[in-house]
C-alpha cells in the first residue's frame, strides 16, 4: 500500500479527528474515502453534465399536451 502525505492546519488536522472520531474510522480512512467520493462526484458531474449538453443538442422530445394531442386523446 502506497503512503501520500499532506498538511494541514493544526485547526484542520483537529477537525478531520474529531470527524474521523464522530464516523466511527481512522483519520486515513476518513481522507481517504472522502477524496476518492469526491473524485468520483466530480466524474459523475461531468459526465451529466456532457450527457445534457447532447441531449440538449438533439433535443426531440415533444410536451405532454402535444403527446396525448398525436395520440388523439
């Protein structure tokens, strides 16, 4: 398992134990399974974001009254 190191604030380094202390995990763990959720977020905000973006593109869709109006309803 590979180490990274990085520095805090002592205010910061005594938040991240009293968080680490509150979830019930190791400060490691809290670092780590927080920066890996919020990488993951990112990821997942620009996929939509991207997904959006072409759907806004080829946009096809019709409203509901114009739906129940082509199935003569």
């Amino acid at each position: 398992m590979s180490t990274i190191t990085f520095r805090v604030t002592e205010e910061e380094k005594a938040f991240m134990l009293a968080m680490a202390d509150l979830n019930g995990v190791t400060i490691s763990e809290l670092a780590r399974t927080k920066l890996l959720e919020s990488l993951e977020d990112q990821i997942d905000i620009d996929i939509y974001k991207k997904a959006m973006e072409e759907h806004q593109a080829l946009d096809e869709s019709i409203s509901h009254e114009e739906m129940k109006r082509e199935l003569g309803l």
